[in-house]
C-alpha cells in the first residue's frame, strides 16, 4: 500500500470564477450553494474528498470570492468575505486558485496584444506570496474561451506570477480536467493520518445547509440589490422519523425588498419556498416542510452587530 496523504487545500479566487461548483463536483455533491451573481459564497465551508483506492483525504476549504473590501457600496459584510477568503491562507497545507480566461469581447485584444493578468487579482496574489503555499492553478471555463489558442498566453502570464506546481485547464460545468486536478493536488499534500471519518463530506450543519438553500433560491430567483441584502437564519429544525420541520427568516434591510421577496400575492416566497424545500429535500434524503417569514431589520449588512446576528462570525 502506498503512502497516505492528507491535508487541506484552500480554494481561492475572484467573485464568481467557478469555486463553489468545483468543491460540488470534486465531491459529488453539493454542499456549497451556486449561482450566476457574484459573492454568492459568504462563509468558508469545508468539503471532505476520499481519494480513490485509499490514497489520501483531501479537505477543500470554499473560500468567499476575494474582492475589495472598502470604497463605495462596500459594507461590513464585505469585509467579514475579504476576512474570511485570506484568513484561509494561513491554516491550509496548499492552495488552489481559480481562475478564468479572457472573455469573448475582449478575446481579440488579447490576441493582439497578449494577457495580462487583472488588477483585481492584487490582493489574491500578495496574499499567495505571503503564504508560501504550494498551489495549482486551475484555469476555469474553458468550455467558453473564444479560442483553445488562448490558453498559452493566459499560462504563461500566471506561471510568470508565482511558481505553481501545476497549471491545469478546467471546466467544473463539463467536468474537464477534473482527474489531472486531483492528481496535482494530492500530490501536495503531507503524509499523515485521515483528519476526518471517512463518511464525513462536510463540517457544516444540516441546519446551517437548509439556510444556505433557501439563500440561494433568493439569490437566483431576485434582482438588483436584492440577494447583497438578504440572510437566512433558522428557527426550527426538527427531525423526525419520517421527515424534518423547519421554519425560517429571511432578513432584508428596507421594506420594499421585503415586497419583492414576498411578491404579489405572496408568489415570490412560495417559489423560493418550494424550490428550497426541493434542494433541501435532496440533501437529506426526506420530506421536507418548509415554512418561511420575511423580515426587515434596516442596515444589518452594515455593522460587526448585524452581521454576527446573521451568523457571519
């Protein structure tokens, strides 16, 4: 039998490059929430990877997407993601960073001109250095690059920024490149004994994971600045034999985004409800009674109070 290896992996990276559909895949399951809007993860969730054949335990560590914490707009929730994201660099063994190519509008400029890596990657990259972490790299979405002849350049550019051990071309939706992913990452790990029990897939609550559902349905059912306003807190959650009860508060910050989320008639909050009770239903495997109430608690994205209240901490 070969050597055991296990360790955990940071997965870092811009708002909405792919990091919390990756830790899905990568696990088989979903366990962090998804979707098309930017900062959509908030907190860092662990997620468990048993390697095959008995090779090693890989513990993944979803961070929020790192962006800038001050300046206009940002809140005191902003700051808890930037917190949080950088945070991880210091207790983790490696680091995987996700990143994505050159969109197609600018596709033709980059061409021309070559890749530079973006000035948002600023703090991502001073916070690499700063760790000395081993890290790959994985070039998300590949799927939709304009030209597969873009890869190179955009390689290169990221080869030039730090001493990856591996740059591998990916895309979570397809499943591309996934193997060779793991492969490289294990390879980073230290030797040593499993962290956790081999059944574990993640350290969060099933009650913690039921309120990221109902989020996340109003992170993709919502508009403008509805989802950036929005926490979930759970009341109840009670498992019996046969099904679970729960009942929860969706916490806005102005009375109009209360009647949106609610919706004419109430139609807005029994589609999220519905929704969410079907994806919390999956996670657990039973029926699933959902019960949802709308709140208005005015700024709490904007103090260390309101944050901790909704859980942020």
């Amino acid at each position: 039998m070969g050597t055991f290896r296990a360790g955990f992996v940071a997965i870092v990276g811009l708002p909405n490059v792919g990091k919390s559909t990756l830790l899905n895949l990568l696990l088989g399951q979903k366990i962090a929430i998804t979707s098309p809007r930017p900062q959509t993860t908030r907190n860092r969730v662990i997620g468990v990877k048993n390697l095959d054949a008995g090779a090693g335990q890989l513990v993944l560590v979803d961070t929020p997407g790192l962006h800038r914490p001050g300046g206009r707009g940002r809140t005191e929730l902003n700051r808890y993601m930037v917190d949080e994201a950088l945070s991880a660099f210091g207790e983790v063994d490696a680091v995987l960073v996700v990143v994505e190519g050159p969109s197609a509008d600018i596709a033709k400029r980059v061409a021309k001109e070559g890749y530079k890596i973006a000035r948002d990657h600023g703090t991502l990259l001073d916070a690499l250095k700063a760790s000395k972490k081993p890290a790959v790299l994985a070039l998300n979405k590949i799927d939709l690059l304009h030209s597969k002849s873009l890869l190179l350049p955009v390689l290169e550019a990221w080869s030039a920024a730090y001493p990856f051990q591996a740059l591998v071309p990916i895309s979570a939706l397809k499943s591309t490149g996934v193997d060779r992913l793991l492969t490289e990452l294990s390879a980073l790990l230290p030797e040593g004994e499993r962290l956790f029990p081999e059944e574990m897939i993640t350290d969060r609550a099933e009650r913690w994971l039921a309120g990221e559902m109902v989020r996340e349905q109003v992170f993709l059912l919502t508009r403008e600045e509805i989802p950036y306003s929005v926490a979930v807190t759970i009341d109840e959650f009670n498992e019996r034999p046969k099904d679970v009860m729960i009942q929860a508060t969706i916490h806005v910050e102005k009375e109009a985004q209360k009647k949106i989320v609610v919706g004419e008639g109430g139609r807005m909050i029994r589609e999220i409800g519905t929704r969410a009770r079907n994806e919390i239903g999956q996670l657990l495997d039973c029926e699933v009674h959902l019960k949802l109430f709308v709140r208005v608690d005015p700024g709490w994205s904007q103090n260390s109070r309101g944050i901790r209240e909704m859980g942020y901490e």
